[in-house]
C-alpha cells in the first residue's frame, strides 16, 4: 500500500521533467517530506485546458486532495480511506472503474514510506499473541534518484450543497494505484537489510517509468482490455530501500531529515 510519501520537488523542476505544457503558478505546495491521506499533492494529467475553447488534452501540473471521492458519493467523508485502489481489481470496482478508463495521473513523489515489523513480532502478531508490533519505517525511492512517478487516478465530484460559484462547489480527488511488491533483489542489496520490497511489506505503489507515462496519461485510452496492459509492473532492480528514524510516523513531523538514511534499523533486530 502507499499511505505516506515525499515530495519535494518544485513545480517548475516537475513541469520539466513530465513535459508540462500548463500549470498555474498560484497552485504552488511547499515541499512536504511527510505526504499524508487528506493533502493536497501536485498530479499530472492530460486533458483540455478550461475555458480554453480547445478540445485537445494538454500535460497539466494540477493540485488535487489525495483520497478519492467517486462522483456518485453523497458527501466526501469516505476520500479519506480511498487513498490507494488495488491494480489487480480495480476495473471491476464501481469506485475506480470510471476513473482507471478515462481519468488516470502521476502522482510524482521523491519516494514512499512503508513500515516493516521485525520478524518475530510478526510471527507474534500473525498468532494473535500481540496486537501492536514495533515497526520500522524504511524509505523507498528508485535508485539512481529520479522522480518515483506514482500511477494514479483522479476524479470529480460537485458538493450539491453550495451554488456553481461557490470555490468548493467541486472537489478534485487523486488515489494512487498498487500492486504486489517486488520479490526480487533491491538495487544495491548487500546481504543485509531486507532483500526485497516484499520483505517490507506485500504491496506497493505502481510505479511508472517514462518511457510509458504518454501510454499511461492519453485519455483516448478507455478500452478496459487495453488499460489493463498499462497496468504491468515496471522491471524489477530501479529501487533501493533504507531505514529512516521512527519521526516519519507522526504527520506532525516535516522535513528533510525525515528521509536521511540510517545506518541500521532504529526498531528492534529486523534481520
């Protein structure tokens, strides 16, 4: 799953690096090393400009709230627990179905945290003779230190409570798509640590490299069969995880030194 990541990068560093054609500069976000459910966070998209007068999609930095709202939903409370929609099953779910066919998006990210439990509280966990396992926090980011570029997607929803002029008349929602975590070796592993993300935790983002963001974002792409291809996971070995201080566990804390590598593992003996 992914419930909290960084993002750091600045708009006009994003707009170069997805080849963004339009964003408004008054939709700027500070970096944020501790992106969690609820925040506004910095998608890509492609779609006509509004009020424009042109039909013809154009790469977009938009800023949307992260935990998606279908458009049927009578109020937006339950955004808060849509955060992720499972690659595996998310065309058959009437909440992601629209969306996964006609709405997709990057969700651009320096990386993301998972929690890992040491092994034998887990296996005390999974016994049901402990309820809360200390847990790890690891970050996890590709490793020759590109963008970690999130399949996402995005949806609209009107609040019939307030007239058309009111500001929050809509709400723009983003959920991030995953998938199963990787079994294969880290890029870097050196025989200790965890040796794969699967280590960490079963799931993960669906990451997407460059070479199929444009396949990815056309929105002339509504065809179920063919949106279910572009859900393939991307080649294993182009990410590297570390352990971080137990700070990144509270969404009170913020900054950079949430994502400093330590040198081991702050919660209990992992390996």
């Amino acid at each position: 799953m992914c419930g909290r990541y960084a993002a750091s990068r600045k708009p006009e560093d994003l707009a170069g690096i997805f080849e963004v054609n339009h964003w408004d500069p008054t939709e700027t976000l500070a970096p944020d090393w501790n992106v969690a459910p609820t925040k506004d966070v910095y998608v890509v998209l492609d779609r006509p400009v509004r009020d424009s007068g042109s039909p013809d999609p154009v790469r977009q930095l938009r800023v949307l709230r992260w935990g998606l709202v279908p458009s049927w939903a009578k109020t937006p409370e339950g955004g808060a627990k849509m955060i992720n929609a499972r690659s595996e099953t998310a065309l058959d779910k009437p909440s992601f179905r629209r969306a996964l066919t006609a709405r997709r998006c990057l969700i651009p990210a320096d990386g993301y945290y998972e929690w890992m439990t040491a092994h034998d509280e887990r296996r005390l966990e999974e016994e049901g003779k402990r309820k809360r396992a200390p847990k790890q926090p690891y970050f996890v980011t590709p490793a020759d230190g590109s963008v970690f570029a999130m399949a996402g997607l995005y949806e609209f929803w009107r609040d019939r409570t307030l007239p058309d002029d009111h500001p929050r008349a809509w709400w723009v929602t983003c959920s991030v798509l995953t998938t199963a975590a990787e079994s294969g070796d880290l890029a870097g592993y050196a025989g200790t640590g965890p040796r794969s993300l699967s280590d960490i935790h079963p799931r993960m983002p669906l990451m997407m490299t460059a070479d199929r963001w444009a396949s990815w974002l056309d929105p002339g792409t509504t065809d179920p069969d063919v949106v279910r291809e572009l859900l393939a996971a991307p080649p294993e070995g182009l990410l590297r995880a570390y352990p971080v201080g137990t700070a990144v566990s509270s969404v009170r804390n913020n900054g950079p030194e949430l994502m400093e590598e330590l040198s081991g593992p702050e919660v209990g003996t992992l390996f």
